[in-house]
C-alpha cells in the first residue's frame, strides 16, 4: 500500500492552494482503488430512509460502493446492516430489491441467517459438519455502524467512525431544509436506476458546486419549456453579485451547497405541474416557515448539495441522488424523489411526474448533465495526454468567507467553493488522514 501511495503522489493529484486538479484522478485503476479503501471503507454512506422499512422484518437491498448490503428493522425497531453474501462460498443471500423476511435462506445450499446476519442453520450440520461448525463464527459480515439523521440511515464499514453527527457538521442545516420542513418528515418514491459512463466524482462533485453551467448547458430546454409567447430565458441578473446566490463548502468534510437566490426560482418546486405550487405555496409554505425559518424557505428554493461522498439533493428538483462506483468508468445513479409524507396524494402524483419529466433517466434535463459528465469523463480519461491534464477549479478561489445568514464558508455561487470543499476532504482520506 505504501508503495501504491507513493507511486500515486496523491499529493499531485490535487493541488488546493491553486485549484488544480489532475484529470487521472477519474479514470485511474489505483486511484479507484484506493477510494475503495480510504474512503468508502470509512465514511458515512447513504443506505436508505426510516419509512422504506417501518415494520419489524422490512428489508431493503442496496449498495455501499460496490458492496450490495441487506438493511432490515429489527423486533427492537433498530436498524441492521449485512453484507449480502453467504459466508460458506459467497453466494448472494438476497436476490429482490426489498420486501419483508425475518431470515434469509442461501438458494446455493441453503446456509439460513437471521435478519442482523447470525447464522441460525445449514443442511447436513449433524452428518455433514458433525455439528462441529461454530455459527457464531460464520454469520454474515455486519456493518458495524448504522445511524439515522431525521429518517435517513446512514452506514460505516469503520467501527471507529466519528459519529454521524460529526461527520455532517454544518451540512446538517442544509440537508435539514429537505428532511424538515414539514411534521411527518420526508418518504421517498422510488428508487429509479440508471448508468451513466462516467466516474462517480464528477456528478458528486458537480452537484456541491456547479450552478455555473445551467445558463448555457439547460438554456434550450428551459426555453423549451417557456410558455408560448413568452420571453427568452435569460441568466443575465439585473442584481450585484452578492444577491444572486451562495456556495457553501466544507472542506474539512468534503460537503458542498449552493443556490440561487429567488430571482429564478420562486417556489419549491419550478418543474412540477399544478396542483402542487399551490399547495406548497399555501399553508405548506408557512409551516416551513415556521419550521426552517426564512431564509431556508424564502431564500433556499433552488438548493442543491452533496453530503460527502456520493449522497446529492435538489430541492427544486426534490431530488435525491447516489452516485454508486461502478469501476473507475461507470456510475450506477440511484434516484429517488423527495416527497413530505403528509401531501396529499395528488400532489405526490404530480411532484413525481414533474420530477421525473425533468430529472431522471429520460428528463429534460437530466440529459443535458449525463452528456456533460460523460464527455467531460472521456475528455479526461481517453488519451495519454488527456489524462495527465490539469484542469480547473479555480473559480472565486480565496473569495469565501462567512456569511450572516449561512453556516460555514461561503461565496458566490458562481464559485468552485464546493468543488475544492470535496476534493480537499477526499484528498486527506487517500492520505489517510482525517476521517
Ligand atoms: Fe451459500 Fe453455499 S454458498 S450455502
């Protein structure tokens, strides 16, 4: 390991006094490799919410990278995380996406564990393994840690892991103005699949930082969607630089946030067709109020971040996204849509559809971003040249600072705050420095 590190010189790789960073970083094997070990062996990652799994043997199916983990309430209503794999020769122990067992039963040759991963029985444990086999030695791998932040359940392979709190740090107030905003919390629809040929950093770290791309990269599709008669989309803002919008970046822990200020975005939900501004702009909206306060809802409409490393939200969108690794060159997107538990249904009906006209493997504007990420990947990964380029980001580079209205480092939003946030934070864990 020390010799990989070394060869690496992952302190090349990203330099964060100038904003520079290596274009390898995407499609390098030991880079990716690496990532594997440092990071989403010891970080936080997003599993799943509370209410996809309310009942006592409820149980989802989903991935940490690339580990596929069973996630199911316990009688005692905690959370368990396992890795599903069969320990006798490895066999996946789940094959459906969710459902509700108190066991799970190897189809290979039927090794039987319980919900929390303990081995219960085998065929043939008298006259096969004599009855020498130690069951408590041979249950399926556990992950250690399993946390909930208002509904969302998050896992660590890292028993020694700061706590979930700790690692959030002041994203917390951000990721709370999707999870809070209403009494009953959050339920997510889906989730939706889709791969992208691209690695996982460049969405995750687009999604802490990039509102720089959408005068250009969405202007056809938001003038596609203008009414008949209607005035081209403009981002040309009539307003000083400071009123347009923020970026918030942590780089301590690899968090990202940014927005626009109303000026574009005045409402929740911009891509949703009627009924739901209606209602969400009615007493929906001063219960947020109430809730969140002001700025997080009159100011915070068009938020979009991402909880280091894979985990982005988009609240105009109600979007939430994980960015799965899959190998250096392939990104599994799993999308859910973000809805309160207690809007009525019609509502949720046309969020969904809203969402999922505009952001989601077929929407409008989803394909703008894939195609941006792929090209950007290949431009990056496709070439000796290519690869050895350094790229920027050095936009508003030492322009942050604190803000009275928001937590941590803030700047502009047209700034690459987010982005030297994220890479910073992942830098520190290839070296392995701070969790
Ligand atoms: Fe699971 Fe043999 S591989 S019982």
């Amino acid at each position: 390991m020390a010799n990989r590190t070394q060869d690496l010189n992952i302190i090349d790789l990203f330099d964060r006094e100038n904003g520079i960073v290596k274009a390898s970083i995407y499609s390098d094997p030991d880079v990716y490799k690496l990532e594997m070990e440092r990071i989403f062996s010891r970080s936080w990652l997003f599993l799943g919410h509370e209410g996809q799994i309310p009942k006592f043997g409820d149980f989802l199916v989903t991935t940490m990278a690339e580990d596929s983990v069973i996630v199911s309430r316990q009688g005692d209503g905690t959370i368990t995380a396992i890795l599903n794999q069969c320990r006798h020769r490895g066999n996946r122990l789940c094959l459906a996406d969710m459902g509700n067992s108190k066991s799970f039963r190897c189809t290979y040759h039927g090794w039987v564990y319980n919900s929390a991963g303990g081995l219960v029985g085998m065929p043939h444990e008298t006259d096969g393994y004599h009855n020498k086999l130690n069951k408590a030695e041979w249950g399926a791998i556990r992950v250690p840690r399993v946390e909930i932040h208002k509904g969302l359940i998050f896992g660590n392979w890292d028993a020694e892991a700061p706590a979930l709190s700790a690692a959030l740090g002041d994203v917390a107030w951000y990721l709370d103005a999707f999870l809070d905003g209403a009494e009953g919390g959050i339920e997510l629809s889906g989730p939706h699949r889709h791969h992208v040929k691209c690695n996982w950093k460049w969405q995750a770290e687009q999604h802490g930082t990039d509102f720089y791309h959408a005068a250009i990269s969405h202007n056809s599709a938001l003038t596609a969607l203008n009414p008949p008669g209607a005035p081209p989309t403009s981002f040309e803002y009539t307003q000083t630089p400071d009123e347009t919008g923020y970026q918030f970046g942590m780089p301590e822990l690899g968090h990202g946030a940014a927005g626009w200020f109303p000026a574009r975005n005045d409402g929740l939900v911009r891509f949703a067709p009627a009924p739901a501004p209606a209602y969400l702009g009615g007493p929906a909206r001063e219960e947020m109020r109430a809730r969140l306060g002001d700025i997080r809802t009159d100011e915070m409409g068009s938020l979009v971040m991402t909880v280091f490393p894979n985990l982005s939200l988009n609240r105009a969108a109600r979007y939430l996204r994980v960015w799965q690794p899959r190998g250096p060159n392939r990104t599994e997107v799993v999308h859910y849509i973000i809805l309160d538990k207690k809007m009525p249904e019609e509502v949720k009906d046309a969020i969904v559809r809203g969402t999922s006209f505009s952001f989601n493997a077929s929407g409008l504007f989803e394909q703008d971003d894939s195609e941006n990420v792929a090209l950007c990947h290949r431009g990056a990964s496709e070439g000796h040249i290519s690869r050895q380029t350094p790229l920027n980001v050095q936009m508003g580079l030492g322009f942050g600072g604190p803000h009275p209205d928001f937590p941590g480092q803030i700047n502009h939003v047209y700034a690459e705050e987010g982005a030297r946030a994220f890479y910073s934070h992942w830098q520190d864990l290839l070296m392995g420095g701070a969790k």
